[in-house]
C-alpha cells in the first residue's frame, strides 16, 4: 500500500484503501485525492491531434475523466490541448504529465475537458 504524507502535520501514513476519502489518522485532516475515479485498464488504439499534426496512440488506461496514453514522438507539452479519437468517440483533453519511456516511445496523461 502506498505510503501519504499530511499536507497539514506532514505525518506519514498507510490510508486505508484506495477509492475512499483518505482523513489522517493523526490530526483528521481530509486529504484530496486526485484520483477519485476508477481507472481500468486499457490496449485501444486512439488516433490524437496535436497542434494540426495527426498521432497515433495506444491508450494504456482510462476513466470517467481522464485517459493514460502511449505514443511513438516526443513527449507532448504540460497544458497543450489534445484532440482524441476512438471508435467514434471524440474528446478533448489536457496534458497534465508528459514522460520519456525509451528512447522512441512517450507516455502523458490526459485529462479530458
């Protein structure tokens, strides 16, 4: 189980389970968590423009809010605007954390707006 620190008293400790409101047991300081949504695990292929350039991309995991992809490139930039496409679905989304993986492939995750 991973391990929280309080924002407030900056005491470490194991929450209970994942999915739950996460209160600190040493001063009851109700901790956001910015993962409230299940997320669940994914292999589609996702057809992404960024800045007029066409991508494609695997989606490595997704939920109500926000979608975990993988792609051959650079990693995209933090903030840029997203448009992606899947099975006749299509969204926009954020890049909220960008990384290289190797040295062809990146990963970002999107929060869909």
């Amino acid at each position: 189980m991973p391990l929280k620190v309080c924002g407030e008293c900056y005491k470490a400790f194991h929450p209970n389970r994942r999915g739950e409101t996460v209160i600190c047991p040493q001063c009851l300081t109700v901790l956001n968590e910015r993962r409230s949504s299940v997320r669940s695990q994914s292999d589609r292929k996702l057809e992404l423009v960024v800045d007029g350039i066409f991508m494609a991309a695997m989606a490595l995991d997704s939920s109500e809010r926000g979608i975990g992809i993988a792609y051959e490139n650079e990693p995209m930039v933090k903030g840029a605007i997203v448009n992606v496409a899947r099975d006749g679905w299509e969204k926009k989304g954020v890049v909220v954390w960008s990384k290289r993986i190797n040295g062809a492939l990146s990963a970002s995750g999107l929060r869909i707006i």
